[in-house]
C-alpha cells in the first residue's frame, strides 16, 4: 500500500530517534506504542544517512531490508542503527555528527525478477527514477536505490554496470544469461535539513 506524508515523517522522525536513544542511552527503542497498524506490516526498508558538507550531501550510511521479512516498524528502527553503526564503508556516527546528518526512509515493493530473452534487454525494461536494482549472482549480490541513478545522472546501462560493481562484480557482467536481475520500487521521505520538516522525493516514483 502507499503510505501518506503523514507516515513517511513518522517513519522518518523514528529512525533519527533511534539513532539518536543509542548514542545517548546505548539501548533500542521499541515500536512506540501509537504506530499506525498498517506501519506493523512487513515491507522491506533501507535508511540512508547523508552529511550535509557545504550544502552538499555525502553519503554517511545506508543499510536495510530488501525483502519484507520484519514489520516496517521494527525493520526501520533496525536498519537506522545498522546505517548509523554498522556500515562497513563507513566509522560508527558520533553524537556531534546528528546536527549535520540527514536521515532518509526508503519503503520497498517485493523485488520482482526481469524476464528477458536475451541480457541486451536489461536497460530497455529499467526506468530510471522508478525502478530500484538487484543484480545477483550465486554468492554475489548487489543492490542500488532508485534514487541513486538520479542523484547521479545515470541512464539505465550505467545502472546496471555500476549494481553490477557494488555485487563485486564486473561493470559490463550483466551480459551474461547466468546472472539475475530483479527490480523494485520505493517511496522515498527524507527530511529537507538535518532534524527539519519531511518531505517525499517527488522525482522518485513509484508508478
């Protein structure tokens, strides 16, 4: 189901509240007792955090669920604190960093495997600014936002090279008929400043 403005800040506000009772507390908050039934569902979940550098964003976290194994809730929670402290890329996030960070919720739909005749038909059947990407490969698997390839201007090719490379893969690896590549789609809220108002990334559709 789409979630409401309404949801997506809640949502939002609750992953920076969990970072920010870890930091302070060293304890994970639970579910608040007044979360809408319909955030109780399972869905899949990545939480991004970006610092704000000069009015330019710099990726400082993001981890997730892409299946909907957890309800949303729970699986959002978790993921903040995934993103915030467990980012292999990246150092635990400190407490004099929260007023420069942006947290960003990213809601999933089910992946959905590509059914081509030939891997050529891969970039044909992505949109970019819709479509999210898995490219999985036995033990090898890579996943991409949708609102990555627009942050980056990317066309779908680039796409695909590059969540070919974030498997540990070759850039051009698609092009082979073994390897599976599933998309997604995602609602998007972000907050517009570090702990500010909320807002939906528009230019991320999911239709």
């Amino acid at each position: 189901m789409e979630l409401s403005l309404k949801d997506g800040e809640f949502l939002v506000k609750l992953a920076r509240r969990a970072v920010t009772t870890y930091l302070d507390e060293g304890r994970k908050i639970s579910p608040p007792p007044e979360t809408p039934p319909h955030l109780r569902e399972k869905r899949g979940v990545f939480v991004t955090i970006e610092k704000l550098i000069a009015g330019t964003k710099e990726l400082r976290g993001c981890i997730g669920y892409p299946e909907p194994l957890f309800p949303l809730v729970e699986a959002t929670i978790d993921s903040a604190l995934h993103a915030a402290f467990e980012d292999p890329r990246f150092p635990p996030l400190r407490r004099d960093e929260l007023s420069e960070v942006i947290f960003e919720v990213s809601v999933l739909t089910v992946p959905r495997p590509l059914q081509v005749s030939s891997p050529r038909e891969y970039p044909e059947r992505i949109r970019v600014g819709r479509d999210g990407l898995i490219v999985e490969y036995g033990y090898f698997k890579g996943l991409l936002l949708p609102q990555v390839p627009l942050e980056y201007g990317w066309d779908a090719e680039t796409f695909l090279s590059h969540c070919c490379m974030k498997a540990g893969l070759p850039p051009d690896f698609w092009l082979t008929h073994d390897i599976k590549v599933y998309t997604f789609q995602a609602q998007v809220f972000t907050e517009k400043t570090p702990n500010g108002s909320v807002e939906e990334r528009k230019e991320v559709s999911p239709h």
